[in-house]
C-alpha cells in the first residue's frame, strides 16, 4: 500500500458506542410486523360471504323476483 500511496495512512480501531435500548421502537416495528400479516388475512376473510351472497342470488332469482315486482 506504501508503494502506490506515499501520503496515505491506515488506521485500524475498534470504537464502542453507548447502548440504549429502545423498546418502544421495537413494540412498533413488532406491531406492525403482525399487522402486516394480519390485515389481509381478515380482509379476505369477507370475500367468501360476498360470494356466497352472488351465488344465493343467483340460484334463488332473487334480482328477477325484484324486477318482477317493481323494485
């Protein structure tokens, strides 16, 4: 290294920073973490009772009976 770069020094240590524990930040990252798992499995929890529904209406006529009867 001292051949190519005459004026450059290398330097090697080992710097110890303070340590404060934030458990407020890893409450946060953690609910988020569940929630991010969470959220879309109660979202597509509603999509079998909407379908169910289009399918009840359509076995049943129920939208034709509606038609029939001015609604």
């Amino acid at each position: 290294m001292r051949e190519l770069f005459n004026d450059t020094n290398v330097i090697g240590g080992v710097n110890f920073y303070p340590f404060k524990a934030d458990f407020n930040n890893q409450i946060q990252k953690g609910l988020s973490l569940v929630a991010f798992m969470v959220f879309p499995l109660c979202m597509s929890m509603g999509l079998p009772v909407f379908l169910y529904q289009i399918v009840l209406e359509k076995e049943t006529r129920l939208i034709e009976n509606m038609k029939i009867n001015g609604m």
